[in-house]
C-alpha cells in the first residue's frame, strides 16, 4: 500500500498537485490553472478559470507542491 502525506504532486497525473478540501476529500488540480493562492485563514486557491477552491494545505504547502511539480517539468 502506497503511503499518503497531505499535498503531494502525482507522478502519474501529469500536471496535477494533490490537496485535501476542507471536509477530508483528496482532490487532485491543475498546477497550470493556479493563479492565486491565500490564507483568509483558510487557504483559498483560486483558478484561472474562476473556481475557487478551500483546501487544508497551507499556502506555503501549496506553493511547495507547484515548484516541485515545475522541477519535475525541467527534469525530463
């Protein structure tokens, strides 16, 4: 079984970061659609196509996600 940690950028989903909605779902999103992200305390991502999204990650979590996943980009 494949050990889970909140936030983490799927592999195997190109383009896409995991993150967890206020209520426990794993969700996965795209890193190219994200435009802005805020802590209001919750932290709130915002797409470019209007959708807004409330996740448990931390902004800074969420910023880590998207540099890793642009590493991974640059790496192959």
């Amino acid at each position: 079984m494949e050990k889970r940690h909140r936030g983490q950028v799927r592999e195997q989903e190109a383009g896409m970061i995991e993150v967890t909605r206020l209520n426990g779902t794993e969700i996965l999103i795209n890193a190219e659609l994200i435009e802005m992200v805020e802590e209001t305390p919750d932290t709130v991502i915002s797409l470019t196509n209007g959708k807004k999204l409330i996740v448990k990650e931390s902004r800074q979590e969420i910023k880590n996600l998207v540099i890793l996943y642009r590493k991974g980009i640059f790496a192959e």
